[in-house]
C-alpha cells in the first residue's frame, strides 16, 4: 500500500536521504537509493494478517511479475508488525535451491484472481537465514543499511531462471 511504502521510504531516508520513490511506468522497482546505488521493491502484503502467509508474485494476466521480473537488488515483504528484507539473488537461491517445494506453494489470487504466485508461510521467512527483519515500531537501521552495503551497485541475476523454472 501507499502507505507502508512512505512509511520504509522515511526509513530509507534516514540511512540515504536522497533515496526516493521511482515514478512513472517503471515497474520493476519501487525506490532507488543513489548513495548505495540500489534498487528496492516494497510489497505490503493486506492478507497476510489472516493467512499467516507472504505472497511473493511470479506472473499477473500471464505476463511476469513480481519477484520473476525484478530489477531490485532489495525485496521488501511488509505486515503489520514488520518489514522482511532480503537481497533479491539470495530469496531466489532458496527457491531455486528447494524448487520442487516452491513449486507446489505456486496459487492463483490476487485481485479478480489474476496473479499467479509463490504463497510463503511467515513462519518460513525469517528461517531463511538471509532474512533482514526490521520491527516497524523499532527498526535497527543498521541492518538495513548493511544489507544495502552487501548489494551497492549489483543488479539480480536470478530472476531469469526462475522464469526458465517456471517454464519447466
């Protein structure tokens, strides 16, 4: 929503204050940060609160979305209590790592049941052990500002073959 993603923005500020929201059509980021030269994507996810679940989107009306067309460095899942940070190559090494898994967590929802994605218990999340949790109501901007350290200038290069995965 708008709001979760002002609310990590004014985050990202305090770390990079010239970070800010990419506008237009550009859809496979949300924000950049010039100073660690990072592109971050910013996914608040309303149901999660009632399934206890993360959904991280492959594909909506067919064509590739989400976490299958990113060209963020970051990959941000938000609820209500935190924000799940997570270098975007190493999110998709765990899945491609347990593909027959993710493969079988692959649902269809979304608005008018459009999108197609890889549906990830909370419990699973921070088990990952790449995972930056940051507590919305206390964050240690440290974390965030290592994990933009540890991808300053680096694009994701996984994205393709979880596409090639996707289409096996």
């Amino acid at each position: 929503s708008e709001a979760v993603e002002k609310e990590f923005l004014l985050l990202l500020n305090q770390i990079d204050e010239k970070a800010y929201k990419i506008g237009g059509k550009y859809k496979q980021a949300d924000y950049y940060s010039p100073l660690y030269d990072v592109f971050l994507e910013i996914k608040d996810d309303v149901m999660s609160e009632r399934t206890n679940n993360l959904a991280l989107e492959i594909r909506f009306k067919d064509e590739w979305s989400g976490i299958a067309a990113t060209e963020s460095s970051i990959w941000v899942m938000a609820d209500k209590r935190n924000f799940y940070c997570y270098d975007t190559d190493k999110l998709l090494t765990r899945l491609l790592e347990y593909w027959s898994w993710t493969k079988s967590q692959i649902k269809i929802g979304g608005d008018e049941d459009l999108s197609e994605m890889v549906i990830l218990s909370k419990k699973f999340l921070p088990n990952i052990r790449e995972c930056n949790t940051l507590n919305r109501k206390s964050p240690d901007l440290e974390v965030l500002k290592n994990l933009l350290s540890s991808v300053s200038g680096k694009r994701p290069q996984l994205t393709k073959k979880l596409r090639e995965n996707l289409n096996t």
